[in-house]
C-alpha cells in the first residue's frame, strides 16, 4: 500500500525522472532477480528475459525505454541483439546498456553495435550504484555527449584468465567465417539463433532479418513440412538427420544437414546448408542422357518388331491387291489398310530417328537444295505462313542421310507453323561455321567444321519447362490427337546420330528459334536419282533369309508373285549351307540383320568368302548402331527397310540385278 | 554464515538477499549436477563453462570463496587438468552445503 502511494506520488510529480518500462536480458537468474529487485524499488516497470531470443519474442509485445543486456548468452548474444534492437522501428530511442562480466579484460566498443552505455559486473552493491548512475544518464541522453567509457571497471575481479577464453571463441569465429558450408544454429523451436557469412550470403538477407526468424521459413512453402518433419524427428532421437533431395533457397538448390546439440545449457540444432545447385544440374544432365538412352532403346525396339508386324500386312496386302480386280469393293478397303500401313510405318521411321538406329545411307548432301525443296513443298501446304530463306552460297556438303534429313526439315517446319496458328514468317538459314564458333554450350562439340542451319518463327514460343522436356519422346504441347509428340524427338535422335548438335532459344511470345549443327563433309555432294520403275516379271533364283516364319512366308509370296524362283532359309547357319549348294542358281540373297545366333553380318562375310561375287540386299526393322550402314561399307549391294511393299521390293531387287 | 552481514555488503535487504541465495543455491547446485557427470565423461569444455557460471555468479554476492575455488576450477579444466579441481570442487560443495543450512534455518 505504501509502496503504490510512493508510486503514485513520483508519476504525479511529473518530473523528469519517471517511471521507466525496462527489459532486463541476462542469463543468469541470480543477476535477473537482482535487476528486478533493484529496479522495482525504484518504481520501474521490469520484465526479464534469459536470452536474446526470448528478448526479441518480448519485444514484440513491450516496447521499454531501458534495456540491460548481457552481452554473452546463449541463443543470440548481446552484441547481435543490439544490432537487431536498432533496427526496430519502435527502439531506436531505447537506452540501451550492456552488462558485461568481460569488459575487463577487454575494452569493448559498444557504440559499435550500437548501444548506450556499458556497465562491467561486479558485486551487487557495486553494480547497483552504476545500474542507477546509468538510468541517470537516460534522461540526459540528447542533453549531455558521454565518451563512451564503461562504468565500473576499477570495481571488478580481475579475471585475466577469460582473456584465454576470448581468444578461444574468436578463433572459432574466425573458423565459422570462413567455412565454405552455411552454418546456423536454431532452437528445437525452429528459430534462428546464428549464422555464419556464408549462410548468410547463400540465404542472401541480412543477419538481423535472420537471427530470431522461423528456420522452416526461409524455404519454399511446399518444402516447409519436409524441414519441419526431421525437427520433430531430431527433437524425439537427437541424432543427425540429412534431408535429401534438395531444397530451393533462394533460387539455389541446397542440402541440409542437422546436428543436434546438447549440453547442459541448452539444446539447439546445427545446421549444415551446403550448396548443390551445380551437382544438381549435373546430375539433372546425367540423368536426361541416360532417360533419351533408355527411352531410345526402348523405341528402337518397338519400331524394330512393329515393323516386321507391318511388313507381314504389306506383303499379304500387296499380294491380295494383285488379285482382286479393282471394281470389287475390297479392293478400296485393301488400299485403306495399305495406307494405314503406311501412316504406321511413317509412326516407326520418327521412332527409329529418335533412336538413332534407322542411319543406313550416309552420302554427301547439299543441305540449301534440301532446305529449298522441303521448305517449298511445306510452304504449298501452309498458305499463311511467309517463309524467307537466306542460303549461304559457298555451304559446305554433308555427309548424311537425306531421308532423315528431310524428316529433320519437315519435323522442324511443322513443329514452326503449329506455332503460328494464325501465321507469321519462318526464316531458314544456312551458313558455315567453325567448332570453335560453337560455344558457352552444355556441351564441346568436336573439332572441325559445322554446317549450321537455323530456324526461327514468330510463333507462341515456349517457357523453360517446356524447352527442357522439347526433345522429350511423346511430349507434346499440342491437344490430344493432333501432336504425337515424337517429332522432335526424332529430329533431336537424327541430328545426334548424324554426330550433330541441335540447340533451342525461345521465349514465351517471342518465338523459338533452332539451331542444327551438321558436321561438314570434304566429299563434294552428288545428285539424288529416284528409281522408279514398274512392276514387270522378274527372272531368277533368289534365297531368302529371316528367322521369323511369317515374314519368311509372305515375303516368299512376294517374290513368288515378282516372277523369282525362291529358296528360303530359316537361319544364318542354313542360309549357308544352301548357298553352298546352289550358289550357281542363286542371283541374289535377300537378307535379313537382326537373327539369333548368326547375324546377317557374319552370313555376309560367310556369303563373300564362298563367292565374292554374291549379291545381297539387306533388309532390317532398323540396323543396330548403323550395322546395316557398316555391311553396306564392306561392300554389301543394297538395303530395303522393312516394312516394303511389292514395288518397293522390286525396284531394290532391279537395281541390283541390273 | 551471516546473512546479515552479506546483505548488508551487498548493500542489499535480507529479504532480497535471502531470496537471491536462495536462487543461487538452486543454480549453482543444478550446474555442479552438470559439472560432476561432465568430470566423469572428461568433457573438460562443459567442466570449464559451468566452473566460469557458478565463480560469476559467486562473485556478484561476494561468496569469495566460493569464487575462488570456481575459478581454480575454470583454469584447470581450460588446459584440461582435470585431476586437480577434486580439492576446489569439495569446497565448493561444502560451502553450499553451509549456505543450504543456513537458509533452511532461516525459513
């Protein structure tokens, strides 16, 4: 009751020295029950916190004239919690006084982190009078300039000995500093209680915007739960937990690694924040190598045995053709199924150039002829859409096949005017280029000389996620039905199997240009000779190998019909053994690659050995890694991709036997 | 020992300083808890932080010898001399005993 009188009575007075609201910060509990005891007295309003971070959690709610911090404490000490104070608004007139048991070993400049005075610790009734002195001072504070100079030193032990422990800890610090890993300190709550330069520079905000924030806070939103799950964990087992798989942190990708912590004071957690942004990518790049590899082969091998099923409806489709008079009305459903056959086998040729094993007839081409006839052609098919074309005079030839090159032309075309729906120009370019010309890529192209064609539109353009899955098989940005999404996927298949590169820019509503790189050819181009020829009856003995018997028997119909006397052979080993019999009667071998036991490859080298003089015409789904370009290098008369139809085959036979 | 001397040393009122003793003896005695089991495990580092807390404390109340033995400890145990605080570590214990009693017969 007096005690409240008393109170009354000051704030009434009105003067000066008035009732304060102070913070007192300090981590003894002994020098807190002292402050308050001391201070209450006094008439102040007094609220205590044991930590930096219970001050700041405080301050949220308080806003003191006075605070007394300690300056070392666990959880965020005095010196980073005057920086943090100063920046609050509502604190920057606050006095702040530093309690300090080390100022005197060490002078310490606590203007530096901006606070108002420094008084050293020493026994309470020392303490006491400076604590009052300094209060005395509050009130003066924009009166009167004080050197800064700390109260009380003269009173204290003299404790040399902490000199040690300082340099102890700024050694430490040093170490901190200069680690190349982010290190924070945070409490089993989660908030942020230290970090180290370089977590400060990977999280890029400042020290005192982080130090008391949430830890799980700085990720992503939809990463929080996968922070906020192995604290939990940690809290339960305290042992060291990694999260894997990356986080996103400030648009870097990083690891985290927590470390428990605990002594008898406190428990906190480490964490390790290390910076994987450039293994990820790596890793990202490794991983889509091996996805174009894996899905390449895959394809390949559904193009290979979805072939040979098109072949056995082509032949059996031609041979019914030639017996059914064309007035009957399965004659047109025939020609259906025979067109159909061929959209299929059309389907089967974008797979096989995207897995690079339809490559068989390498020849030196004119690439401006090619870009001039396609372009052309396309351009009659797409009304609205201006193309300019700027072919350089002198290109070099390249060494290619023209078939997939066409494919290539096309694929890139169509893919251009889709995103025009509403027209626009598409600019083709050709022009030679040098390796080193070729630069800053993912990759290091091979030495020597380029052909570069570029294809640019005016189009949607693309964002860069879809630019990342582009050349993804059956990836398509187009609705359901209409892309089949292996086109560029094809494209990007030929081009590699060509030992070229093929590069993408876009952006959203500016367009989308490709880039072809083509390696240079020193042998000059030769003109294109299309065989045509009709059907007309064949003379001669041809043995025809393949291991599959449905196959074996449409194509010995087939040739059956083309007028040819057949021998069949079921495998490699047989189709020897029979040629060594009738090697007279046979004009030509028609040869099967891919067969159990012997391929097609050794059966030719067996084949020359008896006669030199054989003649075979390979026919495959698709050639392994260019096997059929390699046979066809050993001299080797022709290749026919399955699926063929009856002219096709008799156009390859004739041009053989010529 | 004399709580009315110390209080009036400390320039304090018994009451508050009862109560600050009171708090100390409560402190001191967790963080000689953590001291002890710390010598066991020859954590010489947490020997060293807990002997810097109690010699602190100590010698805000002027408890000197207290303090003083705190800061045999604090020395030894920072060149890792375990072996030598047995002596200081008994009087610290002895000396909280003395003021445990004396609160205790105070209330």
């Amino acid at each position: 009751m007096e005690e409240d009188i008393w109170n009354f009575l000051i704030v009434f007075k009105g003067g000066e020295m008035m009732k304060k609201k102070i913070l007192v910060v300090d981590n003894h509990p002994v020098v807190l029950k002292f402050m308050t005891q001391l201070l209450e007295k006094e008439a102040h309003q007094v609220l205590t916190a044991e930590d930096g971070l219970s001050a700041l959690e405080i301050l949220k709610m308080y806003t003191p004239d006075v605070i007394f911090i300690d300056l070392i404490m666990p959880h965020i000490g005095g010196e980073k919690l005057c920086q943090i104070i100063r920046k609050i608004p509502a604190l920057k007139e606050a006095y702040l006084i530093i309690l300090s048991a080390i100022a005197a070993e060490q002078e310490i400049d606590y203007t530096s982190f901006g606070a108002d005075a420094c008084i050293a610790k020493g026994s309470l009734d020392k303490m006491a009078k400076h604590v009052l002195a300094a209060l005395e001072q509050v009130d003066q504070k924009n009166g009167v300039l004080h050197p800064p100079k700390t109260i009380g030193i003269e009173d204290v032990y003299a404790r040399n000995i902490t000199t040690e422990l300082l340099s102890v800890k700024k050694h430490f610090e040093v170490i901190l500093n200069s680690m190349a890993e982010g290190i924070l300190e945070i409490t089993p709550e989660g908030k942020l209680v230290y970090a180290n330069p370089k977590a400060i520079s990977l999280i890029n905000r400042t020290e005192d915007q982080l130090l008391s924030s949430d830890f799980a806070n700085l990720f992503l939103e939809s990463d929080r739960q996968r922070i906020k799950d192995p604290l939990m964990e940690i809290h339960r087992t305290s042992q060291p937990i990694a999260v894997n798989g990356p986080l996103t942190l400030n648009g870097k990708q990083v690891s985290l690694h927590l470390l428990p912590v605990m002594d008898e004071m406190q428990r906190s957690i480490i964490v390790i924040l290390t910076d994987v942004s450039e293994k990820k990518r790596m890793e990202a790049q490794l991983i889509q190598a091996q996805k174009m590899e894996a899905i390449g082969t895959l394809a390949g091998g559904i193009a290979h045995d979805f072939n040979n099923l098109l072949m056995v409806i082509q032949g059996n489709v031609s041979l019914m053709l030639l017996d059914v008079n064309p007035a009957y009305p399965h004659f047109e459903m025939l020609r259906t199924i025979e067109k159909q056959v061929q959209s299929g086998s059309k389907l089967t040729s974008q797979l096989l150039g995207y897995a690079r094993k339809g490559r068989y007839e390498l020849r030196p081409i004119h690439l401006n002829q090619l870009v001039a006839d396609t372009s052309e052609a396309f351009g009659r098919t797409r009304k609205n859409i201006t193309i300019h074309r700027d072919l350089a005079g002198n290109l070099f030839a390249c060494e290619a096949d023209q078939g997939q090159i066409e494919q290539v032309l096309m694929n890139l075309f169509v893919n251009s005017a889709d995103a025009m729906p509403e027209g626009g120009d598409l600019f083709l370019k050709t022009a030679n280029v040098n390796f080193k010309e070729i630069k800053g890529r993912g990759y290091l192209p091979n030495p020597g000389d380029y052909i570069l064609l570029t294809v640019t539109d005016t189009g949607v353009g693309m964002d860069s996620k879809t630019i990342d899955r582009i050349f993804d098989p059956f990836f398509t940005t187009k609705e359901l039905g209409r892309g089949t999404g292996l086109g560029l996927a094809s494209t990007y298949g030929i081009v590699k199997g060509h030992g070229g590169y093929i590069e993408v820019e876009s952006e959203k509503g500016r367009g989308s240009t490709f880039k072809v790189y083509l390696p240079a050819s020193g042998k000059p181009a030769q003109q294109t000779v299309r065989p045509s020829a009709p059907i007309s009856k064949a003379i001669g003995t041809v043995l025809l190998v393949d291991d599959e018997e449905v196959i074996l028997d449409v194509s010995e119909k087939v040739l059956k019909v083309l007028g040819y006397k057949v021998l069949v052979a079921r495998s490699g080993a047989e189709a020897i053994e029979i040629f060594k019999k009738h090697q007279d009667s046979i004009d030509l071998v028609l040869l099967d690659i891919i067969m159990p036991h012997m391929g097609g490859g050794e059966v030719y080298d067996r084949l020359k050995e008896i006669s030199p003089e054989v003649k075979v015409l390979l026919s495959s789904g698709y050639s392994i890694d260019g096997e059929a370009s390699k046979i066809m290098a050993r001299g080797c008369n022709g290749f026919i991709q399955k699926p063929f139809d009856i002219m096709q085959l008799s156009q390859s036979i004739r041009a053989i036997l010529r | 020992m004399n709580l009315k001397e110390l209080a009036n040393r400390l320039e304090i009122g018994e009451e508050e300083c009862l109560e600050l003793l009171n708090l100390f003896i409560k402190t001191a005695a967790s963080e000689l808890r953590n001291l002890e089991s710390a010598l066991e495990k020859k954590d010489a580092p947490v020997v060293e932080r807990m002997a810097h807390s109690i010699k602190g404390a100590a010698g805000i109340l002027r408890l000197q010898e207290i303090h003083d033995a705190a800061k045999k400890i604090e020395t030894a145990a920072r060149t890792n001399r375990l072996e030598e605080i047995e002596v200081d570590l008994r009087i610290i214990k002895e000396k909280l005993e003395m003021i445990a009693e004396a609160l205790k017969r105070r209330s």
